[in-house]
C-alpha cells in the first residue's frame, strides 16, 4: 500500500543477502477505481427517477363544485384564466355579459405576466380566503400550457383552484379575439 | 540510561478497512441501481417547481406522445401482468396463449389497439421494439380502451398508482379526454412527470 520503502543503508559490501521481499500490494489504484464506481452509481440511482406532480380530479357526481355560479363565488374573488393558442394566455374578471374583446386580457406565462395578475387579483379579492382561480384550458393549448399554470398555482399558493372548460360566451370572446388578434405575438418564454 | 529512541515509522496507513466499505457500498449501488429503459418514444415531459420525486409504489404509466398517441406501461410484475392481460382478454373476448402471455411480461408498453394486441404480440421481441404504432391505444368517447387498461388493472391490484407522462406540446383536448376517462372509473388521484426546475421566487 501507500508505503514509503525505507532505502537501506548497506552497501559495505559483505555478503549479498537474498533481499526480503514485501509481501504488500500497491492497492491504491484499486481503491480510486471503487470510489469512482461508487460516485457513477450514486448519481445515477437518484437521477433517474424523474420528478412528479400531483394531481387530484374531482369525483365526477358532485358536479357542480367545479362550476362556478356567480351566486357563490363573487367575480372579485375570482379569475378565469383562458389556455390559448400558441402559449398565449388570456385572463378576466367578468361574467357572460361584460367581457367583451377589449377586457379579455393578454398576458404571457412567466414571472411579469401571469404571475403578477394573479397576485394582483388576489390582493384585490373581496374575500382572500375564498379567492378561486379558474382555469379554463381551450381546445389549441397543449399540455404544457396545463402543467404550467398548475405550476403557477403552486407558487402564487393559491390553494383554491378548478379546472373546467370553456363557456360557450367566453369561447366567442376568445375566437374573436385570436382571429382578430394580427400578427402574433412573441411566444411565452417559459 | 541510554535514551530511547523514537522509533522509526513507514508512513504507512492501513487502508483495508476503508477499502471494505468502499467495496461494500460499491456493490450496493451496483445492486440497487435500475437503469432507465429506453423509451418507447421520445416524449420530452413539461418542466415545474415541483420537487417531489416519483415514489416506488407498484408504477403504470400512461406515455402521451407529441401526436396524441397514448401508450401504457402496466406494473412490472409478471404474475399480475398474466392477470391483467386475462382481465383485458375477457372484457374483448380475446385469449392469448402461453407464448403471448410470456411476451405480455417482457413488454415493455403498448401501444395498439386491443384488436391489434395479439399480433403484436406474435412479433419477435426486437421487431416488437421497432414497432410504431399508427395510433396508440384508443381513447375517446366512444372507445376507452386506455382507461379500460387502467381498470382492469386496479382490479388485479387496487393498490396501484398511476403516473401519467405527456410530451410539452400533446393537444390539451387528448389529456382532457383521458382525465374525463379516469373521472368516469373515480380514479381520481395521479402523478403528473414533470422534469425539474429551479423554484422561482428564491
């Protein structure tokens, strides 16, 4: 092993004796080998496993807890966030007969866009323990979109969400406004 | 009295012991370690903040591919694979025979329609791997083979989980039908695959 061979001072020339030979192996590349080994393994027995999200639906007879009737949950205190079309995301605050194409808002999906709208929306609500956010993905976004805006969910602590589709008025506003909409406009970073 | 002198020491430390545990742990990991299968279909899964990791609960998976494909990966275990594929065959009126069966347990996931599967399974194991399908597993409102599979697979085993691993740009309507799907069974509670990303308020 790791050992320092002491040089003999002989030399005065006498008998030539058989030389004791050491029995010792060098076992330091072996050792370095394992470590590496070791290091290889470690990493990849906790990188594999790959990251989850949980997600729980709603039993499907109590319907009408995912809906949002006005009578339950004031407009103030929530928000209804439309999944686009090409990462776009659109948000209101209003019901079948005031959105309209000017206030069905544009933003995008990172840190100044979404994020701050719904923090916006939350100090503004009537009632912040009650404040719902509803996410209604349409028929163009993709599964991005969804993972995405839960993840935003999760790091603006709104606890109070649903998932639900398109109301027939909201899907007019948001064909509308898609179509109307020109050139688009620069897709979401995230 | 004659002074003593210190006696002289080779700088030797004795490294046998070290070397014990590093082998051990060295084997250990070797031992645990369960390499990532290659996947059917390269499915690049959404990024989020969370930092929960996939748990080791007995796993199906259902891979959504970037064309709305679907695939199903049931658990790995092979006696409740036999009975799983007994379960499907006798909801679609198909038997398998024993060759089949043995090729269910290797299978890595599939991705045909039920009317297609014992086909599929007659094929050699490498050209099972070549193997695309056109269309994946049928899952709309009319045809819920997809969700069939997880049924029938909770029924040979309750305890199972479910994870569901969809590709950045499957159509939102695809992964609607199958949430709508696994609501109608009161399958309620899954895992979404992500991959990892740095937390953005910090």
């Amino acid at each position: 092993m790791a050992e320092v061979q002491v040089q003999e001072k002989g030399g005065k020339g006498g008998k030539v004796r058989s030389k004791k030979q050491n029995t010792r192996v060098d076992m330091t590349p072996m050792v370095d080998l394992g470590f590496l080994l070791i290091t290889f393994f470690m990493f990849t027995t906790t990188f594999s496993k790959p990251n989850v999200m949980d997600l729980g639906l709603p039993a499907k007879p109590k319907d009408e807890t995912k809906k949002p009737p006005p009578t339950e949950i004031k407009l103030s205190n929530s928000i209804s966030l439309l999944l686009g079309k090409d990462n776009k995301i659109f948000w209101h605050q209003e019901d079948n007969t005031s959105l309209t194409d000017q206030n069905l808002n544009e933003t995008s999906f990172d840190r100044e866009g979404i994020r701050k709208v719904i923090e916006q929306a939350k100090a503004n609500a009537a009632d912040k323990t009650k404040f719902t956010v509803i996410i209604k993905p349409t028929d163009d976004a993709v599964y991005k979109n969804f993972v995405d805006i839960l993840d935003e969910m999760a790091i603006t602590k709104s606890e109070q969400y649903g998932v639900t589709d398109l109301k027939p008025w909201e899907k007019a506003i948001y064909d509308k406004r898609v179509g109307n909409s020109g050139a688009p406009a620069a897709p979401a970073t995230k | 009295m004659a002074r003593v002198k210190p006696k002289r020491h080779g700088v030797v430390t004795d490294m046998t012991a070290m070397c014990d545990v590093a082998f051990l742990l060295l084997t250990f990991f070797i031992l645990t370690t369960q390499f990532k299968k290659p996947d059917v279909e390269q499915i690049k899964p959404p990024s989020s903040i969370s930092e929960k990791l996939l748990p080791d609960a007995s796993l199906m998976t259902i891979n959504a591919t970037p064309d709305g494909k679907f695939y199903f990966q049931p658990v790995e275990n092979a006696s409740e694979r036999v009975k799983l594929l007994d379960n499907m065959g006798q909801k679609y009126g198909i038997t398998f025979d024993n060759n089949e069966k043995a090729a269910f347990q290797r299978v890595q996931a599939i991705g045909v329609p039920m009317n297609q599967l014992k086909s599929y399974l007659d094929l050699p194991e490498d050209e099972q791997k070549n193997f695309r399908s056109p269309k994946g597993i049928p899952m709309d409102s009319t045809n819920k083979q997809l969700v069939d599979w997880v049924e029938q697979s909770l029924k040979v085993n309750p305890e199972y989980k479910l994870a569901i691993k969809g590709d950045v740009t499957t159509e939102y309507p695809k992964v609607k039908s199958l949430f709508e799907g696994l609501r109608d069974i009161d399958f309620l509670k899954f895992w979404l695959i992500t991959s990892q990303e740095g937390n953005p308020n910090e």
